[in-house]
C-alpha cells in the first residue's frame, strides 16, 4: 500500500507505510507528545563530537532517568556488523512480552512491519538528525495501539555509533498476545533539525 502522510508542520517527511484510519493523528515532529518534548532540546543541547553529534557517555543516563522504562538503544559497530539492541525498556518489555537487548536490530522479531521500524534507527544514524515517527500495532483480535518515537543519534567515543528511541505509548494495554501477532507501521514520520 502507498504511503499516506498525515502533516500538520513543516519538517520534511521520509518514507514509510501507512493504515487507514478514521482516528484524528496529532500533528507530528515539534508538537511530540509531553513526555516527549524535553528529549529534543536536551539532545540539541548537549556538546558535539566533532562537530556533529553528541557523543554518548554513560553519565546521560542520569538525565534520561524519567524515559528509562520507555528507552532502547541500537549500537551500530564501527566495523559495519550489525546493529544490535543495547537496551530494552522494562516498559516496552512489559508491552511486547519480550526483552530484545543483545538482538539484531532487524531480525530481533518476526512482527509483520518490525524491519520497517527498525529501518528508522538507520536513517537517524546515517542522516545524524532525530526522528520522529508515529507508529501503530495491530493486535490480535481487532485491537490496536499507537505510540511516538523519537529516535536520537549519538557518536561514541570507541568509534561506534548509537541512536537512543524514547516511546510513548497513547495508552497501556494488558499483555495478551504473542509478539509476533502484532503487526507493525509507520502512520507518520519526520526528520527534525
């Protein structure tokens, strides 16, 4: 199915795969959700290595501390192996019924629409800008639930490179479905600056 972008603000869009849906979408990009919304300035803010991106240094979590259960992190090698989840929130643990730290960052599940999603991690680490997407996971039985995510590219000072995701789910769903039910796509999605 063709892409279909829903867009309220002026960041450029990028590809992806849309459902249909009658639910109103949420203007995308700088109007993130709250809990959202202090990750972006944090991550401009923070110095750069090299001039580029922020480089990545274990004191950050300490700022991330409220995001903690809603965090991943992907770790791209300087060796061009593949990427690979660093960390797996409790909280997205708890929603997808599995712990994917360790995991190959597009073959850590078999979810219809996973390797898209994942495909994003890489086009924040190869562009170096954040990304935001809006997300929607179709379960089993009819039901579905939507999250944003705000991908941030970090340098690393081993010469890797990662790119942490925060999630916020639009509301929480008790687990009861096998994570490779779930079907996955990208309503919205949007390079920011």
């Amino acid at each position: 199915m063709p892409a279909t972008f829903h867009h309220g603000g002026s960041s450029p869009m990028i590809s992806g795969t849309a459902n249909r849906s009658d639910d109103p979408m949420p203007p995308p990009a700088e109007s993130a959700p709250a809990l959202l919304q202090p990750l972006l300035p944090w991550w401009r803010a923070l110095p750069r290595a090299e001039g580029t991106l922020p480089l990545w240094t274990g004191e950050l979590v300490f700022d991330l501390k409220p995001w903690l259960g809603h965090l991943l992190m992907a770790r791209f090698p300087r060796d061009g192996s593949g990427a690979h989840y660093t960390l797996y929130g409790s909280g997205l643990v708890e929603f997808t019924g599995r712990d994917l730290t360790g995991r190959g960052l597009r073959d850590a599940s078999k979810s219809p629409g996973f390797k898209l999603t994942a495909d994003s991690y890489v086009t924040a680490r190869q562009t170096g800008r954040a990304h935001w997407s809006r997300v929607r996971v179709d379960l089993p039985g009819g039901d579905n639930v939507r999250y944003d995510r705000l991908l941030l590219p970090f340098a690393c000072a081993d010469g890797d490179a990662r790119v942490l995701g925060a999630i916020r789910f639009d509301r929480h769903l008790p687990r009861h479905w096998d994570a490779d039910d779930m079907r996955l796509s990208i309503e919205q999605e949007a390079l920011l600056g």
